[in-house]
C-alpha cells in the first residue's frame, strides 16, 4: 500500500516537475526575446546618440560658426580703440 | 528469408490437386485442412527474429547515443549553432573641453552571396540599378566569384541607403554593420588624429598612436539560428564585447581653429609653399594646437598628394636658425662666460668662421647681450660660443632635448640632426650657435621655448589631456628669466618682430630666417621663424610658427611667422581668461583712440567718458566666436 503511494507521488513529482520545466523553458525564451529587443533598443540609442553628436560636431565646426558671424549676422571682432579696459 | 521460402515453395507441391481444380472452374469452398507444419517452430521463428530486430536497433541506438555521441553531437551543433561576433565601436577622440574630434558611426555593408545571386539572373540588373552599379560590371563580379559565398557588393553606406536596397529582398543580398569614423573638425585637425583604415584600425597621427586604447575588442556569443538566420536561442557569451575607450586630447579646438586660419592666410600673403605651427601649454607641456598646410580631409583619405599627409611639426627636420639665439645666450649665461651686460663689438658686421664668414644684415656695431637678441646678430652669438667648449656648447642644447625624439608618441616623431662634438669640424660650433648645422623639428623648438617659459623646467610634450610627466629641470629659474625678458625686446620697439606685439601683454619671443639647405650650398630659398612666450609675466603659451619658402614680398621671420603668432596667442589669451600683465601700454592705447575720437567728433569730454563705459558693456556682451548659432535639425549627415 504505502509503496503504491510512494510510486503516485514519485510519478506525480515527475510529471510536476516536466511541466516547470516546460514553463521555465517558455519563459527563459520569452525573456530572451525582451533581452534581445532591449539590446537592440540600446544600441539604437547609442548609435543615434553618436550621429546626433556628430550633428552637433559638425555644426559647431568653428570655421562654420565664424562665417556665419561674421556674414550672416554681420559680427566683427572688436577693434583696439573699441575695447575699453576698466580698472576697479 | 530463406526460412520463409523453403516453406512457401514446400507448399504448392503437397497440394497438387488444388492448383487442378482451381483450372476447372467454380467448386464449393472446402475447410482447408489442419496445417500440418510445425507451429511451435514457427512461433520461436518469429520471436527470434522480432528479438534480433530489437537488438540491432539498441545496438544501433547504443552506437549512436554513446559510442558516436560526441560527433552527432558536434554535426548537429555544426547545422544550427553559431558563434557570432558582437560588433564595438571605437572609442571617440574629445578635444580637451570634450568636444567630439573623430566619431564612430555605424555604416552598412551590402554582400552577396554570388552561388544564389546567380541562380535568379533577371533579378541581376534591379540589384545593379539599386547599388548604382554598371549591370555588366555587376555581372562580371558576380562570375569571377561564382564558386564563393560572400562578396562585397557596396561597403560603408548610410544605413538608409542600405534599407532600401535590402527592401527589394533579392535572395542572396544582405547587410553587415560596419562603422565609419568621421571627424566633423575636418582638415583643421587631420594631422594630429590622423586617420584609420577601411577595418577602423589607426593608420597614421593619434589614431595610430592610441591605437590599442580605442579599439574595442569585439565579443562573442554562441546562439542557436533556424534556417533563415534568425536567432532562435541564446545559448552562452563567449566573449562579452569590451568597447573602445574615450580618448580626451590635449588640443583646444578653438586654439587649434585660429592657428589653422591664421597659418592659411599666412601663406596664402606669402606665398609660401607649406607650414607649421605649434601652441604648447608651458605649465604641462600639453600641446595645445598642432597645424601643417598643406593639409588633407581625413573624411576622404587618399585624395590629395601624398605630401600633404605628414604631420610636418612632427616629421620634418629644419634648421633653426635664428631661433637659437636664446639658447645660445642662456647657455653662456648658465657657464658664466658672459653676463647680462656683456658688450660684443660686432663691427664690421662679420667674424672669421675657418674658412668662412659669420655675416650680419646689418653692421650692429656695439651691443649688450639683450642687443645680441634684440637685433639677432650672427657675429654676436658667434661670440659667445667661442667662450663655449665644443662639449659644454653640445650637453646644453642636448639638456633641451635637440638631438633626441621629445616622446610625445607622436608615430613618426623624428629626433632631429644633432651630432655629437666628436664629428664637428672646427666650424660647426659656431654655425650651430645662430641655429644652422643642425636640424630640428617645430615642435623641438616649441618644447625648447616652454621649458625657458617655465623657469628651466622642461616637459616631455603630451598628447593626452591630463598626463604629463615630472619636468626636468634644465636651466637655472633665474637665468631662464633673464633671457625671457632679453627676449621680450624683439616684440618691442627696435626689434625685429614688432608684428608680433599683442596690445596689453608683453610677449617674449625670437624671430628666425633660415636659409635652406640644397645640394652644395644654400639656396636663395628661406623658412621664417617666429617662436615666442606669453605673457612674460608667468607665461601660459609657447608657440613655433615655420612658414616655409615664402615666395611673395619679404621673407623675414618677424614679418612672415610675426602675424601668425600675434593673431593666435591674442585669440588663445582671451579664450583662456589671461589676465593682461601690461595694461599701461593698452591704457594708454586707449586713450590715443579716445582722443583721435573726440577730434573726430568735436564732442565734449563729459559725454565721451559716458560713451566708453557703455561701450565697454557692449563689447563685453558680443564676443563674436562665441555667440551661439542654432542650425535647423536634420540638415548635415
């Protein structure tokens, strides 16, 4: 008798633990997918992160920025007589 | 079977009639008659066989699943397993202030597979289209491969580009990233980053130097791939990916912008055919700014000569000439052989030199040590190394590091020629001491200057922000002072570089006009010099500029090299907050303008005083550099 009960339990652990396996194996893959678009996700961000500051590089190219002063926005760099020194 | 057999074929022969009756037509269906062969036999037949089936299917099973387990194992990983690399990028190179010199970004590659390409050849000319390729071309690229299975179709494009022509889904066609580094500064920067090859390994300058230090280590992870190249399962990290490492430099792109203008316009007035300048920072020996003309976009390396890709300040061995003077003078100080005051009667303008002669431009007649400078005369610092030994003359100048690589890294640093006194001849001496018999290279000279800027202590020149060594020192504080302030008489009036005086600091500094060497002599073809230190008060810059074969107007060093200086350093001492240490000069300036204004006006005093403090609030407000411009998004890729 109680070996009988030994053997139902034994094969109901079994059969327990094969379907945790099954989900955690479901799982794992599920979370895999996340990880992966995640990762994904990150170097997205990175790469556009890189080209923004590329953009931004290019943009702030000095011999742009001083064309564009002194052309556009009609900028000149002061003159001796127009730079006052001030004593305090 | 034959066990079979033999009683199938016993059969037809006991039932004989059988086979008669069945030929004469229909006949009632009879009971067959009891078997009589040997059922038990059979039985165990059967059993047998069914056992031996058995057994060589669990031998079988067993052969596979023990005995051969490890190369079924291996076959099948072989199918669907994959180790694949995680691709890095390289680490990016920052301007001392952290503004971005040289970027990676992340390009696709279009490949083939020619064995699959081939197979659907109408598809061939949409791809050529899509790749803006000749179809024949395409064609015949696609042949010579025919037996690989990959080939480049077009690299490093815009990822955009690259979507659209995967988008055509043409069986055999797929991307690869890849990354492009891009330097958005241009050719400004190009000789000190350098560049790196189509594999993102450093080529030449600071992306070769540090190359170990940028380039990541690509990882590696094995996965389980279906069919189509989808990724099924993670199974294990091999390698986890080690991105390359940021790199902050010591250059100041802003610094580094002026020198490149200026040294531009520099030679385009002049008409010189290349040129160098380098800015040191005195306290560290970082350098600040490093520009050569000609010079080449990194963003298209292999356009252009190939001159125009060497890193002349680094590489290229000039005499000094003039520039020195200085040393010359401390070195005659530092031995005791002369003073401060020590008068050298020049006349008649040239000194016996063996078989030649030492010449002035000018005769100088008589003139103290500070004069010797001021006026840069041959004959003087002839003089003084004749109070010099061929052996104290050669330790000196070695101790500032002329004859050897000043190792800054730089990959192709060149030591100079400086020979050891044992292979001078009985003129060399005197000829090293206004700068000719021996050569160096801009940033010798620079390195040389800082360390007489820095109290005699000399610094190994660095690329890095941040590292730099123990300074050695070189020279006594006291007489590397003295000479700083010899020195400041060239900017001043009766110098011979007044173009390189900057209102409101006094500047330090050595003009030099070096005649170049040729093949038997020296040609009438010239390099101007201007080296110099500011403010004299405690300097901050050192700064070498060379203009090399003016062809246009004068050639002197004070005039060609003279401006370059001043417009920097006045740009790189107002960017950097230094404090003027001559505002008496600029007061007065000042009120020189003030007063021509007022003449100009006819105002009263009063109201002019009114004006120049609202004056003074307005150019405090505009600084032209600096101002803010915002561009429109999206426009530069």
């Amino acid at each position: 008798m109680s070996r009988a009960i030994l053997l139902g339990m034994l094969v109901l652990g079994i059969v327990a633990s094969a379907l945790l396996v099954v989900r955690d194996r479901h799982q794992h893959r599920q979370e895999f997918i996340a990880l992966t678009k995640l990762e994904k996700a990150r170097d997205e961000l990175n790469i556009e992160f890189g080209r923004l500051q590329l953009e931004q590089a290019t943009w702030a190219e000095s011999h742009r920025v001083d064309q564009v002063a002194r052309t556009r926005l009609g900028m000149v760099f002061p003159r001796t007589e127009d730079i006052v020194v001030l004593r305090r | 079977m034959s066990v079979f057999g033999r009683v199938w074929s016993g059969k037809p022969r006991r039932d004989g009639r059988d086979a008669k009756r069945r030929d004469t037509g229909r006949a009632p269906a009879r009971p067959r008659a009891r078997s009589q062969f040997n059922l038990r036999g059979r039985l165990m037949l059967v059993c047998g066989t069914l056992a031996l089936c058995s057994a060589a299917l669990l031998a079988r099973a067993f052969d596979l699943q023990v005995v051969d387990k490890a190369f079924y194992q291996q076959q099948g990983a072989a199918r669907f397993l994959r180790e694949i690399p995680i691709a890095t990028s390289r680490g990016m190179i920052t301007d001392r202030n952290g503004e971005p010199l040289a970027v990676s970004s992340p390009v696709e590659s279009i490949w083939g597979n020619p064995k699959e390409l081939l197979k659907a050849p109408q598809r061939l000319p949409q791809l050529a289209d899509a790749l803006g390729m000749e179809r024949d071309e395409l064609q015949r690229r696609l042949s010579q491969r025919a037996d690989k299975e990959f080939v480049y179709l077009k690299r490093r494009i815009n990822p955009d580009e690259a979507k659209r022509i995967l988008a055509l889904e043409i069986p055999g066609v797929a991307s690869q990233r890849e990354y492009r580094r891009f330097y958005p500064q241009g050719e400004a920067m190009a000789h000190v980053l350098g560049f790196t090859n189509i594999d993102d390994r450093g080529q030449e300058g600071l992306e070769l130097a540090f190359d170990d230090w940028l380039r990541g280590t690509p990882g590696a992870k094995r996965v389980i791939r279906d069919r189509r190249g989808r990724i099924v399962e993670n199974v294990d990290l091999v390698r986890a990916a080690q991105p390359g490492r940021d790199l902050a430099i010591s250059i100041d792109r802003r610094i580094q912008f002026l020198a490149h203008r200026e040294l531009r316009n520099a030679l385009a007035e002049t008409g010189a055919s290349s040129g160098s300048a380098v800015v040191l920072d005195v306290a560290t020996g970082e350098v600040l700014a490093m520009v050569n003309l000609p010079t080449f976009n990194p963003n298209a390396v292999g356009s252009g000569p190939r001159d125009a890709y060497r890193n002349r300040a680094v590489t290229d061995l000039l005499e000094p000439g003039s520039t020195m003077k200085p040393l010359t003078v401390a070195a005659g100080l530092e031995l005791g052989v002369i003073s401060a005051d020590s008068l050298f009667n020049t006349n008649p303008g040239w000194i016996r030199n063996g078989r030649y002669r030492t010449n002035d431009t000018h005769n100088y007649g008589v003139l103290d040590t500070t004069g010797v400078i001021r006026k840069s005369s041959n004959v003087g610092a002839a003089m003084i190394a004749r109070r010099l030994t061929n052996t104290q003359f050669h330790e000196f100048l070695s101790r500032f590091g002329y004859g050897k690589s000043t190792g800054s890294g730089f990959p192709g640093e060149a030591a100079g020629a400086f020979p050891p006194p044992d292979r001078w001849d009985g003129t060399s001496k005197q000829t090293m001491s206004y700068g000719y018999a021996l050569s160096v290279t801009p940033l010798q000279i620079a390195s040389a200057y800082a360390a007489l800027g820095n109290g005699g202590a000399l610094h190994q020149p660095s690329f890095v922000k941040g590292q730099h060594g123990k300074s050695r020192q070189v020279l006594d504080p006291k007489i590397a002072g003295d000479v700083l302030h010899m020195m400041q008489t060239v900017t001043e009036t009766g110098g011979t570089a007044t173009q390189a005086a900057i209102l409101g600091y006094h500047v330090a500094g050595k003009t030099g006009t070096s005649r170049k060497a040729s093949a038997g002599g020296y040609s009438r073809r010239y390099i101007g010099y201007f080296a110099g230190l500011v403010p004299v008060v405690k300097p901050r810059f050192a700064m070498v500029v060379a203009v090399n074969d003016p062809t246009k107007g004068s050639y002197y060093g004070g005039i060609v090299a003279g401006p370059v200086f001043r417009n920097v350093m006045e740009g790189a001492l107002r960017l950097m907050d230094v404090p003027p240490d001559d505002i008496d000069t600029w007061l007065a300036a000042q009120a020189a303008a003030e007063a021509k204004r007022l003449k100009g006006n006819g105002l009263a005093p009063a109201t002019a005083t009114a004006n120049a403090t609202s004056d003074a609030a307005v150019t405090a407000t505009a600084d032209p550099v600096v101002s803010a411009v915002v561009p429109a998004a999206g426009a530069v890729r």
